[in-house]
C-alpha cells in the first residue's frame, strides 16, 4: 500500500496523462501538496465516484480531485 505518491515517482512517459476530476473529494486540512492513495489518511473523503484504490490529489487547504484507480493503491 503506497501512503504517499510522489509525481515523479509515478511518471511514466509510456502512460497517457490523466485528468484530475473534481469529484466532491475532500481532504485533511494541512495536508501537503500532493498524490496520496484513498485508503491513506490524508483523504477525508473520496467523493462522487470516488475510490479508497484511487489516486487524488490533495492541496494544503482541504481540496482534492480525483485521478482514477490506480494499481499501485490496492
């Protein structure tokens, strides 16, 4: 299980870039700038649509969108 993703860790140039969705996802206020797995801590919660597999992106003030299932979050 990956607690937090860091975006170079998952660039890939043979991967197409994926939209990050604004889905009613929320996160922890303070959390850093960043991707983190839905199971992980930092996610409240993982709106409309919304997977603990997936990856978001959550920013300092609470925001999040919402990337899509990643393997690397089962």
């Amino acid at each position: 299980v990956i607690t937090a993703v860091n975006a170079t860790t998952l660039a890939n140039p043979l991967l197409e870039k994926r939209a990050c969705t604004n889905n009613g996802c929320t996160c922890k206020r303070g959390t850093p700038q960043g991707q983190y797995c839905g199971i992980c801590s930092e996610v409240v919660s993982a709106g409309t649509g919304g997977l603990y597999s997936g990856l978001f992106e959550c920013n300092p003030s609470g925001g999040c969108c919402f990337y899509g299932a990643r393997s690397e979050c089962s």
